[in-house]
C-alpha cells in the first residue's frame, strides 16, 4: 500500500474512532463533543423579559441544525447524569479509603517480619562465619 494512502487510510479510521467516542460520549452525563465533532455551548432558550428564570438550559452543538445530526441536551439531564456518575465514583472511593488502615496494619506488620528476618539473617550469617574459621582451622590441623 502506498505510504501516503495508508496514512491518510489512518487519519480516516482515526476520525471515525474520534466520532464514535462523541456520539458514545454526548450520550451520557454532560456532553464535550457533538458526534459532528462540533464542541458544545450552553444555551439558554426562553424569554429575555424575566430577571430571575432565564428560561431553559441546554448543552447544544454550536453548529447544531434540527436535522437530527446534531446534538442537544437538556441541561438537567446532563447534570443529573453527570451527577449519578460522581456518586458512583465516590462511592467507590470510599471504599478504598475504608481499606487503607487494613493496608497500613499489613505493612507494618510486614516491615516488623522484615526486621525479625533481617536480624535472622545477620545471626546466620555469624554462624556461617564462625563455622568457616572452625573449618580453617580444622583444615590446618589436619593437613599441616
């Protein structure tokens, strides 16, 4: 395949993956990308003669058309979405959070057996000494 052609074969399948991600993405939760690839603008549809309500919110493609290309989202769903995800992850965090002492218990247990066994092996290790000059000696009595 020429190089050229499978580069741009790549940027193609690329911008097809990307697509995919943005239609999967505006799906759900607050929206970052129109499958149009378009970026999303809050838009407030409603009557400009009220101060305190500003009318309806909407995450909305800033290239959007009603051709069914484009997408538009109420606000509130977005966020409530958006919101059910955060508590779903914070729960899962806490979870974690509850198991750190339980960690913090193993470790020091494990460093505590680290230091048995450190001392262990600095014991051994003056046995293996003393029995190596006993075997020197040895060594020289017997074949002196």
């Amino acid at each position: 395949m020429d190089p050229a052609a499978e580069k741009r074969d790549t940027k193609r399948n690329k911008e097809y993956i990307n697509m995919l991600y943005n239609v999967a993405d505006s799906q759900y939760g607050i929206p970052t990308r129109c499958p149009c690839g378009g970026s999303i603008i809050h838009e407030v549809r409603g009557k400009d003669d009220y101060d305190t309500l500003p009318g309806k919110l909407f995450f909305t493609c800033k290239n959007y058309e009603a051709d069914g290309f484009h997408y538009r989202q109420p606000w509130v769903i977005g966020v409530q979405e958006q919101f059910e995800r955060i508590t779903k992850r914070l729960e899962e965090v806490e979870v974690v959070i509850n198991w750190v002492p339980e960690v913090n218990n193993k470790i020091q247990r494990l460093e505590a057996e680290v230091k048995e066994l450190t001392r262990e092996v600095d014991n051994l290790t003056g046995q293996v000494y003393n029995l190596s000059v006993q075997v020197d000696v040895l060594e020289k009595l017997c074949f002196d």
